[in-house]
C-alpha cells in the first residue's frame, strides 16, 4: 500500500516561482526519456525542434473565471468564497458548488457591496456549499468580472494589485470556455510564435475542455493514498475531436498531452479498447502507481507539490507497466531525480514555474 509520505520530497523557497517567465516560451524545459532515463535541459521555445510531425498535442482550453469573491452576511460579517464548479440553474439563477470561509449555514444569504449579485447557501457539503446566485449566464459573468479576483494559489505572493496584469498571464493564450478555478499552467508555457512553428513543422494541435475544480488541488490528507476522495471535474469531449484523435492514435501518431487536466480527460474518455469516447460529463479519475496509461503517450507538466495528487499522477507515467521501473518512492524514481536535478539547477517550481517533457 502506497503512502502519502512514499511522495514526499524537500523544496526550497527560492524554487517556487512568483512571476512568469518573459516571453512565455523563455521559460526552461526538462526533457526525460523513460526508455534512456536520461535528462537534458532546454528551454520551452525548444518545443518545435524536440518534436516531428508524428506528435499530436492536445490542450485544455478552459478560461479561468475570477473566482474569489469577497461579501458580508445579513450580519455584516465578512465572507470569501471561491468558486469551484458549476452545478446548473436553479429559479433564481447559476447554482455554483464554493468553498467559504468563514463556513456558511443552510439558507444564509451572502451580498456584495455595490454588486447587485447575492447568493443564498443551498447546501452543505464536507468541504463545500452548495449556492445559488440570482444571475446566470452573460449577466452572472459579467458581475462576476466586475467583483472577482482571480485565484492564484496561496504559495505565489503576487506583488502588485494589478488584476489586469494577473489576469492575463495566469491565463493560456487559447483559453476560451469559463469555468475554472485555476490554470492549467502547463499551458502557460505557449506563445503564438511557438504554435505556428508547430503547426509549420506539421504538428497537430488539438483542444479539450476541462474546467479545473478542487479535484485538481484539493491535498491528500490520508495516510494511504487510496482513502484520498477525488472531487469531480466538469468536462467536455466533442465527436469530432474524439474521431479525430482515435483515428491519429490508429495511424501512429504519437499523443502529447499538455497538463495534467488534459491527461486527466484523455485517460477518463478511453474504452478498453484503447479509444477516445465523446461526452459531457465529469471525472473523479485518481491516477497512482500502478496505473496503465491508455490513449497518453508524452506529457508536458510543471513541477508540482510535494504529496500532490499530481505527483502521483505523473510517477505513474514513468513507473511500470508504463516503463520497466517498478515505483518505491518518489525519492527513488525516475521522476524523483528529475525533480532533485531540476532542484541543484535552479529551476522555477509550481504554477509560474518552468515545465518538462516526459517521452
């Protein structure tokens, strides 16, 4: 039985990046082979000559929303909550599933200074609540836009008020359909100069939407990682982009998956036959050691936390039966000295960090 401390490693806090990189495509790109276990160090603008036309890349094109927003109760006591998951609408309007802080009650309503949006707790969950705002669509998001605070994560200190600013760079130049609560910040790494040689070399880019929730990010609190609960994840997977890729992945073509929210996605829409199956639906996926990848052959992924769900994932894709190493510990595995390498080097970590790609 694996344990949450079987993924564990030390970072300094000189490693954890507080700023993007400028350009995006400057920032730095560990390569591991799996089959060589060797490791080179490039930057991200490398992509083009790391990759032929046998590659597909796939992408997860969600928007983040600014999802932290802050309110008072009838009481005048202050509320923030952040938005998680869209849950539909109700008779008044959008239902969202939140976290809150302080933890509201059955039925207490939340307002928001000059806005006129308000929220009333429908709900109440293990780690969430369940509201329903008095808008939806175009109206919701646009007061939404108006009040909201994008949510980066705590350990990034950004140290400016400039919420333009913010809003652009945690953001994926391809990002289209809102709902997020966080980047896919493999994403990030991408420039339009970079996908047109991409796309001139011949390589496929695709799109996929996963709307990043408290699945992604929620930490592991058990001792054995099999206690842990995923949360559901919303996402979208059209025909045409599901006939599209079998048909590639029938060729030969090799899929490149761009985060850990588009691996996600691919591994939940694959058949035991080995293809892609269209839907709407969401995901509770939780991918350890020693799970079998089906339709994901690269992955491009930044560093991620220590006993992250995320780490699990990806000490997966360099474990058996994806490779011939057999998983002990992080510490021990293949990916476990990428990231004490990436360490010595002074790599950037986490969400504005610099990022790798595993073949």
């Amino acid at each position: 039985m694996l344990k949450l401390t079987d993924f564990n490693y030390y970072l300094p806090q000189q490693n954890i990046a507080q700023n993007p990189a400028e350009p995006r495509d400057s920032s730095r790109l560990m390569v591991i082979n799996r089959s060589s276990r060797k490791f080179e160090d490039k930057h991200f603008e490398d992509l083009s000559d790391l990759i032929t036309d046998q590659y597909v890349i796939i992408r997860n094109n969600t928007k983040v929303i600014p999802a932290r927003i802050y309110g008072e109760k009838k009481t005048g006591g202050k509320v923030e909550l952040l938005l998680l998951k869209r849950a539909g609408i109700g008779l008044k309007g959008a239902q969202w599933e939140v976290m809150t802080k302080p933890g509201l009650k059955l039925g207490q309503k939340v307002f928001f200074g000059q806005s006129s949006l308000m929220a009333e707790t429908l709900e109440v969950r293990s780690y969430t609540r369940l509201v329903e705002f008095n808008f939806h669509g175009e109206k919701f998001f646009d007061e939404l836009s108006k009040i909201g605070h994008t949510p980066i994560p705590p350990y990034i200190r950004w140290g400016s008020d400039d919420e333009k600013k913010l809003r652009e760079v945690y953001q994926t130049i391809y990002a289209k359909h809102q709902g997020s609560a966080a980047a896919p910040t493999a994403g990030l790494h991408f420039t339009e100069e970079l996908d047109k040689k991409l796309i001139d070399k011949g390589v496929q880019i695709e799109e996929v939407t996963l709307h990043v929730g408290l699945g992604t990010f929620l930490p592991v609190k058990t001792d054995q990682i099999t206690d842990h609960e995923m949360h559901s994840e919303k996402y979208i997977l059209n025909e045409e982009t599901a006939q599209r890729l079998n048909k590639l992945k029938r060729e030969g073509k090799k899929i490149l998956s761009v985060g850990t929210t588009t691996t996600r996605l691919l591994e939940s829409c694959t058949n035991r036959k080995g293809e892609l199956v269209a839907g709407e639906s969401e995901t509770d996926i939780f991918i350890y050691p020693p799970y079998q990848y089906k339709f994901v052959d690269a992955i491009i992924t930044n560093f991620h936390l220590p006993k992250s769900t995320l780490l699990m994932m990806i000490s997966a894709f360099v474990s058996v039966p994806n490779t011939m190493e057999k998983f002990v510990s992080f510490k021990d595995s293949l990916i476990g000295k990428a990231y004490q390498r990436a360490i010595e080097r002074q790599y950037r970590f986490y969400s504005f960090g610099d990022g790798m790609i595993i073949f």
